[in-house]
C-alpha cells in the first residue's frame, strides 16, 4: 500500500534535496501533494499504482528554475526506490514511510 507521507530523498548532482509526499491511492490511481522549502502543496499528476509500483508527474520549482518531473518507483513496506526523471537527466529516488 502507497497511501500515506513519505519522507523522499532526491539525490540530485547538487547533492541531496528532501521533500515531504502525501501520497493516496485509490484503487490504480494515485493522487498527492509535494511540500518542500521551495515547493507549497503542489499537486502530483498522472499517478497511478500497479501492484508496488507507483508512477505521478509534477511541475516542481528547483534552484535551476521550474521543471516538469516523472517519478517512477517501486514500494518495499515502508521503504519506496525509484528514478525522477527530470529535463536536467534522471536521478535515483529513495523514500521512508512517515508515522
């Protein structure tokens, strides 16, 4: 099950940058906010679940401007691990299960 706040950690070349994801999924759709310092309640796109893995899109502000993203990952229990595929190149996702 992906529903829930996920504590996700983007290792971006830059170093690593973290943002909070409250992810729901409702059958094979997903739905969410981001929350970060540069990023305010924005709302994921094009979420979907199959089995452990779970797809979603985004517009999200970083210190190189705005960008659309792809995060495709897989969920382990409280553990998720994908990619984010962003204009800059694709960089590995990790996240944790939060509460």
């Amino acid at each position: 099950m992906v529903t829930g706040n996920w504590e996700v950690i983007i290792a971006t070349p830059m170093g690593k940058m973290e943002i909070m994801v409250d992810l729901e999924a409702n059958g094979n759709e997903l739905t969410g906010v981001i929350n970060s310092k540069q990023n305010k309640n924005v709302p994921i796109k094009d979420g979907k679940v199959n089995g452990n893995d779970v797809s979603f899109s985004a517009s999200i502000k970083t210190p190189l401007g705005s960008t659309d993203v792809t995060v495709t990952a897989t969920v382990d229990g409280d553990s998720m691990a994908g990619q984010m595929i962003t204009k800059f190149g694709a960089v590995n996702v990790t996240a944790s299960r939060q509460g």
